[in-house]
C-alpha cells in the first residue's frame, strides 16, 4: 500500500490485515526479533502504567524528566519498545517500535497493552 493520510494527519507506511497468515521464514524472524520480551520505555504521559507494568513483572523503564529525544535514543540502546499517547513521538523516522496507548486511565492503559503488545 502506498504512503497516505488519513483526516487526522497521520502516516500510514505499510497496511496488512489481521489474519495474515506467515510463511515459516517469516515466523522465524518474528521468534527472533530483539525486540520480544516485554521490554518498554514510557513517556511522560504513562508513568502510572509503567509501575502497574512493572509490578506485573515487565521491564519498562519510565523517567519524568526524559525529552522525547532522550527516550528515543535510550529505546533503541536498548532495544526497547516505546509506549506513548503521542503520535509526534512515534512519528520520528529514529522510532521503529512503539505503541500509541489510546486508553486514559491508568489500569485500561496496561491492559490495552497486554492485549496488543
């Protein structure tokens, strides 16, 4: 699919549906994606999820002083999937994982992301 905007202004790159079934090479490469293990980097808008993230066992690493270039730099040193309410931040050619949470409370937020991530 070619690079569009929808109304709001966002950048879609690449579109497959939900069912898309993988070759196994393809599996193999997700088995060994470095990126797998639960590993996160919150922003400042996901500081509480971060502490019940952390409290369910998970590493995510939350710093209220961090800029959004900070953050992007410590995610990808070490390998880490960004957690973000901004889609600014996920829109910097530097990210290559990250979620955007949509939920607002705290609780709804980590089980969005258990369930999507």
């Amino acid at each position: 699919m070619a690079l569009t905007a929808n109304t709001d202004g966002d950048r879609v790159g690449s579109v497959y549906p939900a069912s898309r079934s993988l070759t196994s090479r393809q599996y193999r490469w997700c088995r060994r994606s470095r990126y797998r293990g639960g590993r996160f980097a919150a922003d400042v808008h996901l500081g509480r999820a971060a502490a019940y993230l952390r409290l369910a066992g998970l590493d995510a690493l939350y710093r209220s002083d961090w800029d959004d270039r900070v953050l992007v730099e410590t995610a990808l040193a070490e390998k880490r999937i960004i957690l973000t309410r901004d889609r600014g931040l996920l829109m910097r050619t530097a990210v290559t994982h990250g979620y955007l949470v949509r939920e607002t409370s705290p609780r709804a937020q980590v089980a969005e992301i258990f369930r999507t991530v």
